[in-house]
C-alpha cells in the first residue's frame, strides 16, 4: 500500500508546508501548523485531457441570472435581488446570534420548493421544535442528519432538491482526509465539494459558518474566495436588532444591509430602520446627537449618545460602544489641538444607541457634535441630525450619497441637517433646511453661539 502523503496546514490562513513550523511564514501566526493527509489527486493524462481555446469576448452569450424570490425582502436585499441559481452562498455568525433560525424561517416560507436541510449540529428533533416554534410548516421540507460528506452526496443525487441548506461546513468531514472536522483541509475540500455541485446541478447552496473570537470567518481564507456570497449575522445578544451584512457577492452590490428583529416566533425584518434607531424619550438632554449614515446603499439614522466629565482619576477615561476606539481618539485630538477645546481633563464616554456598530465616515459630524455639546452641557434640537468627516486640520469633508441621506432625514420629519460645504450637488428640499459648514469651529458656532 502506498504511503499516504502528509502536509502541514496553517489552522489560520491555509497556507501549506512540507514540514512543521513554529510561525506561518503567511500570516505570521505561531504554533497554528497541524498536520494533515492529503489524498493524491488523479490527473488526466495528456492524451484524454480536454483541449481548451481562447474565446473572443463578442462571441460569448450572455444570459439572465434566474434567481428565486424570497417573502424576506430584507434577505432579498442582502442578497441583491433573490436566490441565484448554482450559487454557493455562506452565512457566518457568533454562535446563539440567528443563523440556523434565519435559514429554516426562509426555507419553510418557499413553499414550492424541494428542500434539504442538512445539520451536522443539532438532530431532528431539535429542528422540528425550532419550526413548532415558528409556526411554520413544509410539505416537501427533508432533514438529513449526517456529517460524512459521501453518505450526503449520495442523498443529494438521490433527492435532487431545489436547494440545499448546510449546517455547518464545519461539521462536515470527508474520509479523503484524515484530518478531523473543522481542520483547514477539511473545510476547503468540503467547500469545493458543494461549489462543484452547485455549478453542475444549478442548485443554490447555503453553508453556515462559524466565526473564532476575532470575529472572522473560522476556516482558511479560501473559503471566502470559493463562495459567490458571503453573508455576516451580527448584532448584540442584549439587544432584540440583528444585521446582515454582505460582505461579498457576485451577484450583486457588497456592504448590502438587513434589518432584523428577534422576535418570539423568530426574526422580523425591518423595512424602517431608522425610527426603531433613534432617541426614545421626553425630554431632550445634552450629549446626543442624530447622524444620517449609509450602510451600502441603505440609508440610515442612528443616534449617537456622548458623556464628557471632568476625569476624577490621574488618567482620563475613553469608553466606546459601537464605534472604533481609535477613530474616538482621533476626533478628540482634532478638537483638543484644532478646536481648543481642553478635553484631555475630560473622561469621555460614547455610544451608539441599538448596540450598531456603525464604520460610515459621516458619522464623525455626529460624534464631535454630541461631544461638543456634552462638553458645553447644552443640548442639540431633536430635529436637526448630521452627516460628515472630519479631517486632521478640523475641516469637514464630504460624504457621498448627500441625496439619500437629506431624503431619508426629511422623511423622518428633521427640519435640518448639516453637511460638509464641499459636497457637489446637493439638492434643495422645502422641508429641510440644509446647513453646509467647512471646519470644526464654524459648526460649534452654528450650534452653540
């Protein structure tokens, strides 16, 4: 019997050597090798291998996506559109957040589909009672139980479903491999599996996958270049908000955006997200301010919540929730040495309301007004919200899409907005008034003097 060739993978970025090593040359991690069997691929010899030849691109023959229209509108948009025939789609998320409840609450709505749902996690009783729960029900909806990738390719062939949900591409293993599940061989050998039978058969594939605590993809990083889409679950737990957020897609727009509500019969998309976003209170208090963000193409307000408190201790406090820690620095160093605002005596305590975490530049108008008027203990009216980046020297830059995010504020019923005097083409609405400012100290006169 011949000997069976092994080989070391990288458990965090995939990248093979022939020995063990200390530190992955690639990533730089150290002690993630693990090893590995590697089963010998059969190559054609050069008498039956294929011929190919190069193609002019006038010749091709283009052709429609058939895509499968989900009741989720909020699916729908993540996905650009629908479920794309033979497209291999996967959807990560921290353990708990939704995952496996979004995908059967989307499966038994496609009533006239044939539908196999694979788990490798959980067992069919567990599954039958997540449906109970939702009070759904399919007529041609099949659960297999199974993890050894042959046994369910030979079901697959058998059953031909219309689409296949698996759960989780961690779980499963193939006996090319000696490596146990979740290993990086054993990841990427399943993927290429289910992405040869998607492109063959012209069935749409979800896989689920698991997230390490860094908050990536588990798995080797080919992973995500296999797949067609890639779809990020997260929200936090203490809240009832889930977001979903593509990260990847060759079907349509990247950094799309849904909406969910944790519901007791499930997730509730979110058609108006903004208005669940902002303040729900009385009295108006110091400190918050409205900011008129985009995820993708989406428009989206959100409220952003700032304490400033002279520092009891020797070292000043600086405490994010929903926003990056060194983007916070960064606006109160352009404050202190622009603005001459003394704010490294203060503690500073930020929040964006919802448990988002928002990454849109424009936000930054939104932060230094909600600080500026914590600071100044002088509060911003209700009706007037925000959209900019702040520069290094303490000028305003421009945002992109101005358009959408004035029609999203005016619909919501703000009377004014401020916007960064460099922006092109902004267009004048009766019902909001547009307040274009060019540095920090123009804004903190607008507002407070």
């Amino acid at each position: 019997m011949a000997k069976p060739k092994v080989a070391f993978f990288c458990q965090h970025c995939g990248y093979e050597s022939p020995k063990w090593l200390g530190k992955c040359p690639s990533c730089g991690q150290w002690n993630s090798f693990a090893e590995e069997i590697v089963a010998p691929a059969s190559r054609p010899s050069a008498s039956t291998r294929k011929s190919t030849s190069p193609v002019s691109l006038e010749l091709v023959r283009t052709a429609e996506e058939n895509r499968i229209r989900i009741p989720d509108e909020e699916l729908n948009r993540a996905l650009g559109g629908g479920l794309v025939q033979g497209s291999l789609i996967l959807l990560a998320g921290e353990p708990g957040i939704g995952k496996s409840t979004l995908l059967l609450q989307m499966a038994l709505q496609l009533q006239q589909l044939q539908i196999l749902y694979i788990t490798g996690e959980e067992s069919e009783q567990q599954i039958r009672m997540r449906a109970d729960r939702l009070g759904l029900t399919h007529p041609t909806f099949y659960l297999l139980a199974e993890t050894d990738m042959q046994a369910i390719m030979k079901v697959v062939h058998q059953l031909q479903p219309n689409l296949v949900l698996v759960d989780s591409i961690q779980t499963l293993t193939t006996p090319l491999l000696g490596s146990p599940a979740g290993s990086v061989g054993q990841i990427r050998a399943c993927a290429a599996i289910w992405q040869e039978y998607a492109k063959a058969s012209h069935t749409p594939v979800i896989l689920v996958g698991h997230i390490t605590k860094d908050g990536l993809i588990a798995g080797p990083k080919v992973l995500e270049h296999i797949v067609d889409t890639v779809l990020q679950f997260e929200g936090d737990r203490q809240y009832v908000y889930r977001l979903l957020r593509t990260v990847k897609n060759r079907f349509g727009a990247s950094f799309e955006l849904g909406v969910y509500e944790m519901a007791d019969r499930g997730l509730k998309p979110v058609s108006q997200p903004s208005a669940l976003f902002l303040h729900q209170k009385e009295e108006v208090f110091s400190g918050s301010a409205v900011s008129a963000t985009l995820e993708g193409i989406r428009p989206l307000l959100v409220e952003v919540q700032a304490l400033v408190t002279p520092a009891l201790y020797g070292t000043p406090q600086r405490t994010v929730s929903g926003l990056d820690l060194r983007r916070l620095q960064l606006l109160l160093a352009v404050l202190e040495k622009r603005g001459g605002f003394h704010l490294h005596t203060q503690d500073v305590f930020l929040n964006i309301v919802g448990g988002l975490h928002i990454e849109d530049p424009a936000l930054d108008l939104a932060v230094v007004a909600a600080l500026l008027s914590s600071y100044e203990d002088v509060s911003i009216s209700p009706a007037t919200c925000f959209a900019g980046e702040i520069g290094l020297s303490g000028e305003i830059r421009a945002v992109s899409r101005p358009a959408q995010r004035i029609a999203e504020a005016a619909r919501l019923g703000f009377q004014r907005i401020f916007l960064s005097r460099y922006n092109q083409d902004i267009p004048s609405r009766p019902e909001i008034d547009v307040v274009l400012v060019g540095k920090v100290e123009e804004l903190y006169q607008r507002l407070f003097q």
